[in-house]
C-alpha cells in the first residue's frame, strides 16, 4: 500500500502541469536570477540602461550596460557564458538562458 502510495505521488508530481507559466517563470529569473536582477542593468525589456556618468582620471565615462534584446540566441548564451566586465557570473543551466531569451523574444518562440 506504501509503495503505491509513492508511485502515486511521484507521477502526480511529473505529470502535471506546472503552477506557473513560462511567461511568469521567464519574468521572474530576469528579475533576480541569483540576486541581481538583469533589468537593474540592461533595462525592463533589456533595451540598455545608463546606470552611472563619472569622471575618471579627468576623464568623462559612462556606465552603460548594452541592450540585450537584439541578439541572437547564439550571441546571448555567448555573451552570459563569458566574463564580462561589470557583469555578474551567474552560472545559468541551458533552460535559464532559454527562458531569458524568452523573457527578451516572447514573439520569437511563440512561433
């Protein structure tokens, strides 16, 4: 009885559908993927956002993180494996970086 038990909850846990949807999902990692948000930096919809003018050595500079949202998938996955100056690590799986592109391309992939 036991052991049906488990075998019940088990394929209730995989089969069903899950309690949020990929746009919420997608929405959610951009905004804190592991404790800084994307959109802090590259914007709500990831078009680039200046975060800081400073001057530097007597130099005038800008802090400008660029937009995201025109690149390719093969540019973004890239671009998030690499390092990047200013730019947190954040050690994405495959499906996190899927789902930001999504996040970024919702017409894209709802082709």
């Amino acid at each position: 009885m036991r052991q049906l038990f488990l075998l019940l909850i088990f394929t209730s846990l995989f089969s069903a559908e899950s309690f949020i949807t990929q746009e919420e999902y997608a929405w959610q990692l951009y905004h804190n993927p592991r404790g800084i948000g994307c959109y802090l930096c590259h914007g709500e919809r990831g078009e680039g956002k200046l975060i800081a003018d400073y001057i530097h050595k007597g130099e005038k500079k800008a802090f400008h993180p660029p937009a995201i949202n025109s690149l390719s998938y093969e540019q973004f996955s890239q671009a998030l494996k690499r390092r990047n100056k200013g730019m947190p690590r954040y050690f994405l799986t495959i499906d996190e970086m899927h789902a930001l592109y999504y996040y970024l391309h919702p017409e894209k992939e709802k082709k």
